[in-house]
C-alpha cells in the first residue's frame, strides 16, 4: 500500500523512516526546498537553526535515534547558563547560589520558590493539573509576589494571554528546567547541527527506495467514501491509499484541529563580539519587542562558526501587529530594543541577520488542552495525523515529541494494514 507522508519536519520524516523501514511504499512531499521544518538550518559555510534548538537529558527517544544513525559521538552535553533580565540588569540564575542571590525575591519568597520547584519535581504527572490554570497554582504554592515578580512576565511573554494556560504545561517545563547540577543546566547539542539528523534520515528513506520531493505543495486531500483516495499536489495529483498529515495548516484547513497555536518569529545575527557573557538564555521583563534572547554561542563553541550567533524571539497570538510588518521593520525594532537593554550594542556590529517567520510553531496549552490532542487515527478511512499536535507533544512541544509522534503514528498505519 501506498503513503504519502505530508510535511518534512521531523514528525513528517519519522513517520516515512519508519515505514520504509519496514518496507512501506512512502512518497514524502515537502513544499519548502529544505527539509527540516521547524529543526531547519541556514548554511553559512556551517549549519545554525533557524529556531533554537537543544535538547533535555530525558529525550530518551530523539537520542536513540541520534544512535540508530550513526551520529552519537557528535552528541554533547553541555553546561548551559540561564539569565533573567529585570530593571536593565542581567540577573544570573543558573545555580542554587545565585538564584538565592536574586535580589527581585525575599529569602522567604525564594524559600516558597524552592519548595514549589521541589514539589513539581516529584509530580510523576503533569497532565494531572491540565483543567488548573496556571497562575492559580503558582499563587497558592508559593505567594503574589513570586508569582507577579518571577512567574508572570515569564508567562506574558510566551504567550501574551496568560489567564487561562494551563498548570500542566508549567509543570512539565519546571521539571524539564530545574534538573541542574550545581553548576547549572545540562543541555545536548548535535555539534555540526542538527541539520545532520534531518539529512541522515533523508538519506536513509531514499536509500530504502522510498521517494521524497521538495517544493511540493500539498493543496488537497481527497476522499471519496469516507476514505482517502490521493491528494493534489502542486506537481498533479497523487494517488494512495494512506496519507499522514503533520502540518497544523492542513489540518486547520480540513476542521480536524481545533487547538489554538501560537506564532514565533526569531531573528539570527552574526557579530565579532559577544552580546552577553556567558549567559546562553535570557529571559525578560522589558519594555521590548521580543521575549527573550537566546546567545547560541554561549552554549557551542564560537570556534565552530569563527563569529558569535545570537537569536532574539517573539512569541505572537493572532492577529499580533509584529506579523504584518516587513522583514526589515522586525529586524529595526529587534536592534532598537537590543540598543534599549545593552548600551556597549551598536546595529553597526552586526555583519548579518536571517529572519525565520513560523505561523504554527507551538500549541498554546490552555485549560483542559488534553481534550484537543489529536489521536493518530482519524474518522477517514486511510487518514493519519502526526507532529505538533499528538500527544507526545503534551504538555510541552520538543523535537524528542515530534519525532516519538512519528513513529507512533507509522506504528498506527502498519498495525492497521496488517488487520
């Protein structure tokens, strides 16, 4: 039987590795030239996301498959430093030590903090608090003046309309951030980029016969019958017995999605000098255009690019004003707000900037989120869905999701031809 897998991002590149791999007949179709989706790179003589990117230590599944593909030894494990931006000053918070140094907080304050941190850790399960809003939970676990002095610009700026987020993604990204060691959090880079992942799966589905086509827009899927029949592409029409969609845009298109995304937009530029020292990731509480600044590196040796890289990010709701304006204008009102927060910053520094504009780059986990996931299966016969949307990704999006989505939907389709 034949699969059109929809989307090449790494849920849409799982799911056809894995069916080649137990040797499928897959057509992966990718409108961009580049494969990759969200995890794709610019090349600049080397590779850099064009999102930022790393990984957690307890993403079991993206590092087996990292394994699986020969790529292992360029998996390292780094000492990652965290900043908070509060008044025009960086505040370090990467260590116990200094987050009881963080001046923002009373020591009973950070005391109440600690206990909260602590109390999630031990939360086997996050979803357990999915209809719990957020701030109710961080109010009555700690108090209003962490939740107002530490919590909610943390919440505004990643996701402007907070009230209503649900505690269970706040949980699982607690227990994702507080796993540090007394230097700070370790984190994983694929050295060289993980550009290599997305084109050693690429080779390994081709190399088992199975066709992949870049600049393919999918416009349609048809069905006849309650069951898929092919899709229309932009090269014709393409006829299957199963698709696997993984793209947010089609399945809003076709009314099976009704989660509420986000949209991110995210600067790269290139100077001879540092912006920050040493600090990797800064979150904010300013009076700027973007919500936190990500020096790359500060994370992965400059040596490996012979320049500093750094991202700066804006996480957008609909109909957010930033979208609308040109490439250009972003780019101004990013170094205006960098000129803003560090007075040793000139524009002139900067010898080059990309812009990466992404509509549907994370679920916007509201309020019983859980009731909105979308199985792998749907009620069309033939009809699969897989990536940002599937339940790996919940309660919080990662690569690791992604790529378990894929799988565990090709896992579906074969179980499902074999009945």
């Amino acid at each position: 039987m034949k699969t059109v897998v929809i989307g090449g991002g790494l849920a849409g590149l799982s799911a056809a590795y894995s069916l080649c791999m137990h040797g499928g007949e897959v057509i992966l179709l990718e409108e961009e030239k580049d494969l990759g989706g969200l995890a794709g790179s610019y090349a600049r003589g080397y590779f850099i996301e064009k999102f930022y990117h790393h990984i957690f230590s307890g993403d079991v599944f993206i590092q087996q498959i990292i394994k699986e593909l020969g790529l292992l030894e360029k998996l390292e494990w780094r000492t990652a430093s965290i900043g908070y931006y509060i008044d025009g000053k960086i505040h370090r918070l990467s260590t116990p030590i200094e987050i009881l140094k963080f001046e923002h907080l009373s020591f009973f304050d950070k005391i109440l903090l600690a206990k909260a941190v602590l109390s999630t850790r031990r939360t086997k399960d996050p979803s357990l608090f999915d209809d719990v809003p957020a701030t109710k939970w961080v109010i009555e676990k700690t108090n209003k003046s962490v939740y107002e002095g530490f919590f909610l610009p943390l919440l505004k700026s990643k996701f402007g309309n907070y009230e209503n987020i649900s505690a269970a993604w706040l949980l699982s990204r607690i227990k994702l951030r507080s796993k540090r060691t007394f230097k700070g959090e370790r984190l994983g880079y694929l050295r060289g980029g993980f550009q290599q992942l997305v084109d050693r799966m690429a080779e390994k589905i081709e190399s088992e016969g199975c066709e992949i086509r870049r600049g393919c827009k999918v416009n349609d899927i048809f069905m006849a019958n309650n069951k898929v029949g092919g899709v229309e592409t932009s090269e014709g029409v393409l006829s299957c017995d199963n698709a696997i969609l993984t793209t947010p845009a089609l399945s809003k298109t076709l009314s099976i999605d009704k989660i509420k995304y986000q949209s991110t937009i995210c600067a790269l530029f290139g100077m001879d000098k540092n912006l920050m020292e040493d600090i990797y990731w800064l979150n904010l509480k300013a009076n700027v255009p973007f919500g936190a600044i990500i020096e790359h590196t500060n994370f992965v040796p400059r040596e490996d690019y012979g320049e500093n890289l750094f991202y700066v990010v804006s996480y957008l709701q609909e109909n957010d004003q930033l979208w609308k304006k040109s490439d250009k204008e972003i780019i101004d009102l990013y170094l205006k707000g960098l000129e803003k927060m560090f007075p040793d910053f000139h524009r002139e520094e900067v010898k080059w900037w990309e812009l990466a504009k992404g509509k549907y780059t994370a679920p916007v986990y509201e309020r019983c989120y859980k009731n909105k996931i979308i199985p792998y299966s749907s009620h069309i016969e033939g009809l699969y869905l897989a990536g940002i949307f599937s339940s790996p990704n919940y309660p919080e999006r990662s690569m690791n999701g992604s790529i378990r989505a894929g799988f565990g939907c090709a896992r579906e389709v074969i179980s499902d031809e074999r009945a």
